[in-house]
C-alpha cells in the first residue's frame, strides 16, 4: 500500500477530454497528463481534439513562426 496517495488536480464542474480513455469526464478523474481541459462546459470538452487540430493547423501556418531567414533557406542565417 503506497504511504501517499497520488491525486489528481482539478475541481468538480469543470470538464476535461481524456486522451487514455477518449471520453469527456467532469472534476478530476484522471491525471493530468493524459487529459486536456479545462473546459467551461461539457461541449467544449467534447470538442477538444477539433480544437487541437485547428490550433495546430494555423500554428502550422504562421508565417511568424515559418521565416524563411531562421532556418537559412534564402542563404542568409
């Protein structure tokens, strides 16, 4: 028997997409680093991986984070 127990963080009422299990689950359930959250609601919860996707897609496309000039592909860096 572990002499302390490991707990998770989170508070009953807000809501979190577990990444382990695929589900939406409310207060903290499982830990941290298998979920994303949290949310305000259950429906921003359930669409946390679509909100990942999009992030990811305009991060992908951000010229600020694309120069050219920082992975020297015009000569100069």
């Amino acid at each position: 028997m572990a002499l302390f127990k490991k707990r998770t963080v989170g508070k009953p009422g807000e809501w979190f997409y577990c990444l382990e299990h695929g589900k939406v689950e409310e207060g903290p359930d499982c830990p941290g680093k298998d979920r994303m959250g949290p949310y305000a609601s259950r429906e921003e919860a359930e669409h946390a991986m679509q909100t990942a996707r999009e992030r990811n897609l305009e991060w992908e496309n951000d010229p600020k984070w694309h120069d050219s000039r920082v992975r020297g592909e015009d000569g100069d860096a």
